[in-house]
C-alpha cells in the first residue's frame, strides 16, 4: 500500500552519513540486515570485518536516542574513546528519520508543537472575547496541515543536524550503523549498503529504545500508521481513527480533532493505565464532550481497502475498519481515511544477538533486566538504559539522566551515584493536559491503605477563561470554555504527618506548573509546607497552596470567584 509520505524526511535520514551514497535501505535484504548472530564468536580485537581491522573503544553505544547521546556525550567528556551506533528501520509505510530517537523525530518534540498548534485553535474565542475582532476559523481562518509538517519537520531536521554536529565537536564518533552482539566485547557493525565491520569495546551501553506495536490483525501493517508516521503524514489524516486507550492514543486523537478533523478513539478497557483512574475518566469525558467520538470496549478485528461502494461512493478508497464489542460479542464496521494504532510499545531486543551476551531478559516485557548501577543482569561489562531497561519508566529525561549518572559512576570518579527512579514527574498533553508526579490514588491505597491517607482536591476554572462564553456544542449546552474542568489533587500519607506521596494536577501548562512541585515531592513536602508557600497570584498552580477540602469530608470541591 502507498503512504503519503514526506519524501524529503527519509532522504534526510538517508544522508545522515556525510557523503556516502548508495541504495536506499528498502533495497537490501533486510532478513540479513537484522539478522541474528549464528553464534558467539571468541577474540577481543584485531579481528577482521569485510571494511577492514576491527577498532576497539573504550565504551561503545548502542543506540542514538535521548540516553544513548546523553551518555556518550558525558562518556567523551571524562576523556574516552567513544563511538555511538544509530540504525532506523524503517516503520511498515516507510518512515525513517534522523539520529535523535523517537523524543526528537516521531515523539515528544513533534507531540508537543502539534499539540500546541491545536491550542491556538482551541483559544480563538478567547482572543475574540479579549478584542481579537479577525481571530481563528470562526473568522476566516483556516487549518493547513501541510504547512504544519513542514514546519515540525524542518525544526526535528535541524535538531538532527544539531546532534550530528555536537558529537562531531565533543570527539564522539557517530555511525549510522546496525549494531548485533557477537560477544560481551564485540559488535558488528552493518551499514545502509549492507557492508559490515566488527568493532570492540571495554564497555558496551544498550540504549536500543522502543517501537510501537501492532494488533497482528489482518490489514494493520498494510493500512495502519502508528506515531512513528503520524508526524511526516504529508496528506491531511481526515477522518481518523485513533485504536488505543494510551497517553500517545489519547494526544494524538486530541489535537486531530483540535485541527477539526473528525476523530475517533477505539478503546478495550480503561484510559491511561498506570495513572490515576478519577484523573483519566476526568480527561476523557471531556475530550468526548469537546468533540473526539469515543468506541469503548471494542477492538479491531481486521482493516481492508475499500474497493467499492455503491451505497456510500464517498467510502471508496477508505480503509473499512471491522472491530468486535467485547461486552455483547457482535461485529460492524466503519470507514476511516487513516487508522492509527497506538496499543504500545516493544523494546527493540529483537534480532540484536543478546543472546550471545549473557543478558537476561524479562520474557514478558521482552525488556533487559539490569541490576542497581545499569549493568546488565548475566553480564559484566554491559550496561543498559532508557525504555528497552525492565520497570524503568519510558520518559526521556529518565534516560538522559541514566545515561549521564551511568557515565559518571563508570569514568567520573563517583561509584556510587545511583538514578533515583521514585517521585518521577511526567506530563501528558491531551487537550486538557495532566501532570502528576509521586503515586497514583489506586497505587497508595494499594500501598498505604485507605486510612492512612488523606485526599485533598479541588476543582476551578481558569481565569484566563472566563471571559469566553461560546458554545462548543450549543444543542448540549456544551460551553468552549466549561467551569470547574481544572483538577487538583494532592493525596497525604497521615501516618508521615501527611508527607505528600502523590501530586495531579489537570489544566493548562500542566508541565510548567508540576515541575516545580516535583522538587517538593523529591525533598519530601507535607501538607503543612504546602501550606506555608505563599502562592502566585492569580494563577492555577497557587491553588496547590490552599488546599482545604478532603474527600473524606464530603464537601463540594467546586469553586466560584477568582
């Protein structure tokens, strides 16, 4: 099936290597490109690869995203002898992209610029409200999708390019190479021209990252695109489907539908998993009252190409979509102009030849199990880090971090300056963004027990909103700008002197506004300490400073006034 692809971004990925030229990567056989080792094979240098004499590092890395640049970079700055290995297979429609990983080129970078460009639709009325007299579609105006990818995808170029340059300048030698394990020292090397080499390393860091998973169902990979295609999509997605209950899920369907595209969220169960559940019904209600159509319990069963309609002719070159309730056990069918699959992700631990390392693997996660310091568990001299590492978290600045402390345990003289993985804020950026940072409300029940804690929240409208009163959907009384939809909770550990073990935070600049209070949570605050902050005034994060009503109280948690 032909996507509608940006060209220039594959072209970009494809030069990624100054100066070399040859056939592009779907032209080699890529059973051989990613195949696994045949065996372990002995010898810690001077071996002899088809390009020559093998070289020997002192630390070599695997993997070109947020953890793998952080950690050579600081690896290079403690004086050694360090190449980066970044390889892009492409996705089923052919994506490819720069070296990055997937924060710079199909991730957090373009999520974010998109999502943004959806909240300057969103906020129109408030400029209209405020003396904008010519503002947004309701004036005129209009959204252009190809002039938003091309202006996400030259600023990820350039970021590309960025990162290219700044290993050049800190002595980081970067390859675009396919890295398999032929041993715990060795690693041979395949290029885009399908030649390969064998290099050697003292010290080997594992930072393969993750790819988004498929359904396995007839049609997906031939029909589908997940995030790693989303942000290159040359032609409009128009009416989309959005199969998954995630925070990617949920993100992407929210700022489709905040470009007016008519979108669709096909979900199995219960959004965000992993976060707070009254947090996650929260956004999604209002996400389905502000216009994202929600297909609850239900999954897709197979995806075909519309051949012909005679009833619908507008339906002709759709992908019909046959998805199953799982509560009632029926099947029906609906047309998309793009289906994209959000259902996780996989650690890339596949065809890699771990298997001749030693490295133990959880069979399950299909993820590496590591100890404490990042060495990998079997191992002696192989480390891991970022989202292919066992119970880590998937964020980059977890990587970044690993990868810096990782570099300055092994080269900078402090042994034991370990990751602390507790009180890891994160943010998600659906159109009414969530932050959170400590535990889940489940989590510390779970953990604590329902009395030991208290639960503070508290409910409001921005004041920044309250001087648009359009309708988003006028025949349901469905204001643009809906009262009370901001959500603070603040959950208290009354056996600690009500330690605050979990922070929530639903509304706008979600992220700006939790990372602050993570030092907090990270220091150990309690209520009372939250208490005692003078707040900033008038904005949404000093409502955190005057918390006063608990669930246990049973007082509406709404307000009025500023």
């Amino acid at each position: 099936a032909a996507f509608p692809f940006r060209a220039n971004f594959g072209a970009s990925f494809l030069s990624s290597s100054a100066g070399e030229k040859g056939p592009s990567l779907v032209d080699l056989d890529l059973n051989t490109l990613f195949r696994a080792p045949q065996g372990a094979q002995s010898g810690s240098g001077g071996e002899m690869g088809e390009m020559g004499e093998a070289q020997s590092y002192d630390v070599i890395v695997i993997g070109g995203g947020s953890g793998g640049l952080a950690c050579a970079k600081r690896c290079a700055k403690h004086g050694k002898k360090v190449t980066l290995l970044d390889f892009v297979k492409p996705s089923p429609p052919g994506t490819t992209w720069g070296l990055g990983g997937t924060c710079v080129n199909v991730g957090c970078i373009p999520k974010k610029l998109m999502h943004y460009g959806a909240l300057l639709g969103e906020s129109a009325g408030d400029a209209r409200s405020l003396g904008w007299t010519k503002f947004g579609a309701g004036e005129g105006g209009a959204h252009d999708w190809d002039t938003l990818v091309t202006s996400v995808q030259n600023y990820v170029r350039s970021i590309n390019f960025g990162y290219r340059t700044e290993l050049r300048d800190q002595k980081v030698e970067y390859k675009n190479e396919f890295g398999v394990f032929l041993n715990e020292h060795t690693v041979e090397c395949t290029n885009k021209r399908g030649e390969k080499r064998t290099i050697t390393g003292d010290h080997i860091i594992f930072a393969p990252g993750g790819r988004p998973r498929y359904l396995g169902v007839p049609g997906d990979k031939e029909l589908c695109i997940t995030s790693d295609d989303i942000f290159s999509l040359q032609k409009s997605p128009g009416k989309t489907l959005v199969v998954g209950a995630s925070y990617i899920a949920l993100e992407c369907a929210g700022f489709l539908t905040g470009f007016g595209y008519e979108t669709y969220v096909m979900s199995r169960s219960i959004f965000l998993r992993g976060f707070d559940q009254e947090v996650a019904e929260h956004i999604g209600n209002y996400m389905e009252r502000h216009g994202t159509k929600m297909i609850k319990r239900c999954v897709p069963v197979k995806f075909e190409r519309v051949e012909a309609d005679e009833e619908q002719p507008e339906n002709v070159g759709r992908i019909r979509c046959t998805y199953k309730n799982l509560d009632f056990g029926f099947e029906t069918s609906e047309c998309f102009d793009t289906v994209l699959l959000a259902v996780g992700r996989d650690a890339c631990t596949a065809n890699v030849g771990l298997e001749a390392t030693g490295i133990q693997m959880n069979e399950k996660t299909g993820k590496v199990l590591v100890d404490a310091y990042d060495k990998c568990v079997g191992t002696d001299k192989i480390y891991a880090i970022g989202d292919a590492v066992d119970t880590r978290q998937e964020l980059t600045p977890v990587a970044i971090k690993s990868g810096e402390r990782l570099a300055d345990r092994l080269f900078g003289g402090k042994p034991e300056l370990k990751m602390d993985y507790n009180e890891v804020p994160t943010t998600v950026f659906t159109p009414i963004e969530y932050a959170c940072v400590g535990m889940s409300e489940e989590l510390a029940t779970e953990t604590h027990g329902a009395e030991n804690l208290e639960v503070y929240h508290s409910y409001l409208k921005p004041l920044e909103w309250k001087t648009n009163h359009e309708f988003h959907d006028m025949k349901k009384g469905i204001e643009h700008r809906e009262d009370n939809q901001c959500f603070f909770k603040l959950i208290a550990l009354k056996t600690e002197e009500e330690r605050a073990v979990g922070l929530h935070y639903v509304g706008p600049n979600a992220g700006e506004v939790m990372q602050g209070f993570a030092l907090a949570m990270k220091l150990g605050a309690k209520k009372a300490d939250f208490d005692d902050t003078v707040g900033i005034h008038p904005t949404v994060a000093e409502e955190f400073t005057t918390l006063k009503v608990t669930k246990s109280s049973g007082q509406d948690p709404t307000k009025r006034g500023c």
